[in-house]
C-alpha cells in the first residue's frame, strides 16, 4: 500500500489538546487546505476526498507508508526515490477515483464479515 500523495499533504503543528471548538478545527482545515491530508503533531493522521471511501482509503495507506517509514529508519538509513519517480506516481495513481477503487475491496471485505455493521 502506498501513499500515492507525494507533495499532497500538510503538517499541523501546533498541538493544543483534543479538538472541541469549531476554531481549532478551522486552523485544522486552514493547514489542509488544497492537500488531501494533514498530519496532526502529537495527534495523527487526517484525510479527506471525494468521498468516504477515499478518505479511507487515502488514511489507511498514509498510516501504512508511516509505518513502512519508521520501518526502514530502524533499517538503516531510508533511499528516497526520484523526485520525478514520485510525481509520476502521484500524477498515475493519486486520484480520488483510484483510492475508490483500491477501497472497494477492503468494503466487500468488512461489509462481508460484519454484515449488522449497517443495520
């Protein structure tokens, strides 16, 4: 699973505790803005897309690529890929109509074994 979000998302820096007012959460999507996620310091990750399951998608695989990333930190020393490698790859497959797709299976999945999740 990859993170097909080279350059598309955005780091929230300024840690104020557990969200409660609208304000904290205007700041939020100020540091979104354009970018189809943002990393909250000290607090996680945040998606949005077109729709759910895109969001869902896109939270799900930027969770894995920071795991893949701390990963290969204790590994050694991490060998960034081109940047024009990552571009592509973003250009071919970071679309909110392919997070879609690359969800559909994981719903069928859920929806499958848990079917009294809709009821």
């Amino acid at each position: 699973m990859l993170f097909t979000g080279y350059g598309d998302h955005a780091l929230f820096d300024a840690y104020t505790g557990v969200i409660v007012d609208a304000e904290e959460g205007r700041r939020i999507a100020a540091a979104l803005g354009p970018y189809k996620a943002v990393i909250l310091r000290n607090h996680g990750l945040l998606t949005v897309g077109d729709s759910v399951d895109a969001a869902a998608w896109w939270f799900l695989s930027m969770e894995r690529c920071a795991e893949v990333q701390l990963a290969a930190r204790a590994a050694g020393k991490p060998v960034p890929i081109e940047r024009r490698d990552a571009v592509a790859t973003r250009d071919q497959l970071g679309s909110d109509l392919v997070a879609w797709i690359n969800y559909q299976p994981l719903w069928h999945q859920i929806s499958g074994s848990e079917p009294e999740l809709l009821s």
